[in-house]
C-alpha cells in the first residue's frame, strides 16, 4: 500500500508541477504588462477570386497606465499584398498609419485611455491578396490568425474560416498548430477554431484549411513563384545533378565490368585437350624404356631409375657425360659434367649424391 500511495503521489506531482509552472508564468505576465487580451476573435471570409476579408476583434483590458498607441504587426513573407486596412472602436472608424519593417506591415492607432482600469475593443479589418497557398493537388487556406510577437497573454482566442459557396462541402481537412485548440465545422463551408486555454506570449494560432485545386480560378501568388535568382539557381543545380547523376552511372557501370572481368578471370577454367583413351590401360606398354616403366610401377623414384634415366638420355644422344679433373688445394679431383644436347652443361655439384653414385658405379 505504501509502494502504491508513493507512486500515486508522484503522479500528481508530475501533473501538478507542470500546471503551477505555467499559471505563475502567466500570472507573471499578467502582472509586468500594463494590459492583456480578454478575447481575440478573427474571421477570414475567403473570396471566390482568392482573396481573403479579414476581421480582428481585440479587447484589451488595462491595469495599469500605459500608452494610447496600439500596433498590429502581420507578415508580408506570404502575401502579394495588404490592402484596405480600418481600424473600429464602437462602430467608430479610427485614424490609422501604417508602414513596412522588415518585410512586416504595421498598423498603429490611437484611442483614447482614461484611469485604469478599463477595457476597449478594437475591430481591425483588411484585405490579403495572394494569401491562398495554391499547389497541383489542393490548395490551402493558411494562416497565422493569433500573433505571438506580445508580451501580455490572450485568455480566449477564437478563428472563424468561411469559404465560399463554390466549395461547399469541398473541405479536404482543416487543422491548427500552435496553441491546443478545439476545432470543427460549423456547416459545410464554415470551420471553427477555439483555444482551449490562455494562449501566453509567445504562442500562436495558425490554422489550415484544404480544399481540391482548381476550384476556385485563382492563379499563383506571386510570392510562391520563383524569382529569377531561384530558376538560375535551380537551373545550375538541376544540371549538376543530372551530370553527377550521369557520370555516376558511368563510373558504377565500368566498375561492374572490371568487376566482372576478374571474376570470369579467376573463375574460368581454361581447358587443355587431352586425346581420349579407348580404353583403361592395366600395365604399361611393353615398347617403353626401363625408366619410364620403373616410373610408373613404383611409387618412390630411387637412384637406380635416375642411372637408367641417364643412360637412356645419353643413348639418345640428349645427353653427354664427361670427367674432368680439377685441381684444388690439396691436389686432383675428378668432377662429372653433364653436357645438354644443345651444349649447355649444368655442373654435377648441385646434385651431389648422384655425382658420388655415378663415381662409384661409372668412374671406380
């Protein structure tokens, strides 16, 4: 039972932990900045020619003074363009200035701030053009509609994607990245995103959404086409690949064939032809010379067959053997020299134990 009750206890500590961790850090958050996000709800209405009508609604709620500016920052990186940008406060159209840094736009208004604390909800609308990903398949609906670039935490965060009628009931799959979400479609054209908790700073919402291409007749965003720098560069690199690709083959290739060559080499028997024999032979001819007939009866070669070797070779007249005398240091030796046919002689002393046989029966 103890075993068991430890382990429950450090489960619930493994959940506890976490869950405290994250609740200080948004607490803190909370505290160190001026403000945060009640809600922030966007609608994106996806239009027939593939443009996108987009809707932020934002309350703020203030704690502690702070500046009457307010900014909206929305990449440029996946866009051809951001155009028809107003900002509302209670139905009320604001003055708003916009501007481009570092391939990001920015909105910037101002409203007015009393004593905190206190709240204000601002509607920022604007249309993207060249924001559908448009591929051969299918095309996407992609988008980052909560930001993370903040430093106050979001408590509710809501996506609303509407397509239009042409893609009824066309929806392939929808999904979110970013903050834990409830997602589901609300109609046949409509699908709907909910946070299911405090988006902190740093965290983000991006929804996708996939329906089949050619649909709707939109061409491809400029931004998805490639420049003149990337065709050059994927025209360099194609080419290289598709010679490296060549030449490896080649090289594969003649390796193989030397491969192979060395094994036909070393694996090929090359024949000799041998007359076939009618039949077995038991015993020798009877036309043979003692030698040979020695040879092939016995199993050892003794120095009677090599003297009848040499006797026959000399009868044949293939060899000639002679006795010479030579003088050493302490008088006269007699040396046998065996004379080739051709006069080539090879001296008798490399084959010592036959010189002294053949002294001992030939010179004594």
């Amino acid at each position: 039972m103890n075993y068991l009750k430890q382990r429950l206890c450090i489960f619930i500590l493994a959940i506890l932990v976490p869950v405290l961790f994250l609740t200080s850090q948004m607490v803190n958050a909370q505290e160190t900045s001026p403000f945060y996000w009640k809600f922030i709800n966007v609608e994106i209405d996806v239009q027939e020619n593939g443009d996108m009508l987009v809707s932020e609604t934002q309350k703020y709620v203030f704690t502690a003074p702070h500046t009457n500016e307010r900014y909206r920052w929305i990449p440029l990186d996946k866009v051809d363009a951001i155009k028809d940008i107003e900002v509302f406060e209670g139905g009320r159209k604001l003055s708003a200035t916009t501007g481009v840094k570092n391939k990001q736009l920015w909105i910037k208004w101002r409203h007015e701030l009393n004593k905190p604390p206190e709240s204000h909800t601002f509607v920022i609308k604007y249309r993207i053009i060249g924001g559908l990903h448009i591929h051969e398949s299918e095309d996407l609906v992609y988008w980052k509609a909560i930001f993370k670039e903040r430093a106050a935490p979001i408590q509710r965060g809501k996506v609303a994607v509407h397509l239009p009628a042409s893609l009824a009931g066309k929806i392939r799959s929808f999904k979110s990245f970013g903050a834990r979400s409830y997602t589901g479609k609300i109609d046949t054209r409509t699908v709907l995103f909910f946070s299911r908790g405090v988006l902190p700073p740093g965290q983000e919402m991006e929804v996708r959404i996939a329906f089949p291409h050619g649909i709707l007749d939109v061409p491809v965003p400029e931004w998805q086409q490639p420049s003149l720098f990337d065709s050059i560069t994927e025209y360099i690199f194609g080419s290289i690949y598709i010679f490296g690709s060549i030449l490896l083959g080649l090289i594969l290739t003649l390796l193989g064939l030397a491969l192979a060559a060395l094994v036909v080499r070393k694996t090929r028997k090359w024949h000799i032809s041998y007359p076939k024999v009618s039949a077995q032979v038991d015993t020798p001819p009877s036309d043979l010379p003692a030698p040979a007939v020695s040879l092939l009866e016995s199993y050892d070669v003794n120095i009677n067959t090599v003297q009848a070797m040499i006797v026959e070779m000399c009868q044949r007249g293939c060899l000639r053997i002679e006795v010479i005398k030579k003088r050493t240091l302490f008088g006269e030796r007699e040396e046998v020299v065996f004379l080739s046919k051709h006069g080539t002689s090879d001296r008798g002393k490399r084959n010592c134990w036959i010189n002294y046989r053949l002294r001992s029966k030939f010179l004594v």
